[in-house]
C-alpha cells in the first residue's frame, strides 16, 4: 500500500477480482489450461501468465485476453493488458507443473543443495528425481558411474526449472 491513498489500494483489489474472475471463468471452458499469475499493477497492467497440461497454444492466449477485454469498461477504468504462456525458463509454482513435467530434466533448488536431475515422479506431497553421479568405488581405485534418485517434498523445494537439453 506504499504510495497508494486507501481508496486506490481498494480500487485495484477490486478491479484485480474481478479480472481473476473473469479469467477463472474463461478457463472453465478450457480445462486442460490453468492460471500461474495475475497481477495488477497500480497504473492497471494485467499480466496475466498461464500453463496448460498440454501446453498453451497462441489461440488459448487470445481466447482469455479476449475474456477479460471484453467484460471490462474502459470508461470505468482503462488498463493494458498482457496474456501469455510461461517460458519454459519460469520457476514451477503449481504441482500440476511437476506432473506435466514428468520424464523431463529440471534444476531443483532446497535449502541445502541444487540438484540437476529428470523428474521421475510428482505426487501431491513429493517429487522423485533421478540421474547419474561419479563416485569413488567402494572397493579399488577409481570412480564408477551409479544411479541415485532422491525424494524431495514439495515444502523443501526453494526453486525448480525446467532445464532444456539439445
């Protein structure tokens, strides 16, 4: 509410529902799209970021911006706005993401360490990743190649990204 007089921050949280409102019923009719983020600035830029089990197509984009233009007055408030797909570079913010995912290589940040490894499994408490590490043998000289693979609850994920490899 920095900078904001009471009824300007009052403005925006209203406006900002009934943008997310006019979104989440956009989305009723497209199931397999889903919301990651809306914002509202204080000069009114929607920035509006979807995710879909399948993707986002241009289309789906469209479809919502056309969604939220068209049941807004711009005499009652003007604002710009902005809807895309995330980037595949985007952090994961929904569990839904991890299970889309699955099979997929991602860089996974806890608290304690950073791990780059394919995303085996997404449940709705945990993730399990796996992927090869060099090792010193346990008997002799030298290193071997071992599988590892590690649970990680969704509680102790800081960050994690889709990595891609070509």
């Amino acid at each position: 509410m920095r900078g904001l007089s009471v009824p300007s921050f009052y403005k925006i949280m209203t406006f900002k529902e009934k943008v997310n409102g006019l979104i989440e019923e956009a989305l009723l009719e497209k199931p397999s799209i889903f919301l990651i983020d809306l914002s509202v600035s204080d000069s009114f830029k929607i920035s509006v970021g979807l995710d879909g089990d399948n993707g986002v197509a241009l289309q789906d984009c469209i479809d919502i911006s056309r969604a939220i233009e068209n049941n807004l007055d711009r005499e009652e408030q003007d604002f710009s706005l902005e809807v895309a797909s995330v980037g595949v570079g985007s952090p994961l913010k929904m569990i839904r993401q991890y299970k889309k995912n699955i099979g997929r290589t991602l860089i996974v940040t806890t608290n304690t360490e950073k791990i780059e490894a394919e995303l085996v499994e997404a449940n709705d408490v945990f993730i399990i990743l796996s992927w090869k590490a060099r090792e010193p043998k346990k008997v002799g000289k030298g290193k071997e190649t071992v599988q590892k693979e590690q649970q990680i609850p969704y509680t102790e994920i800081k960050e994690a990204i889709v990595t891609v490899t070509f």
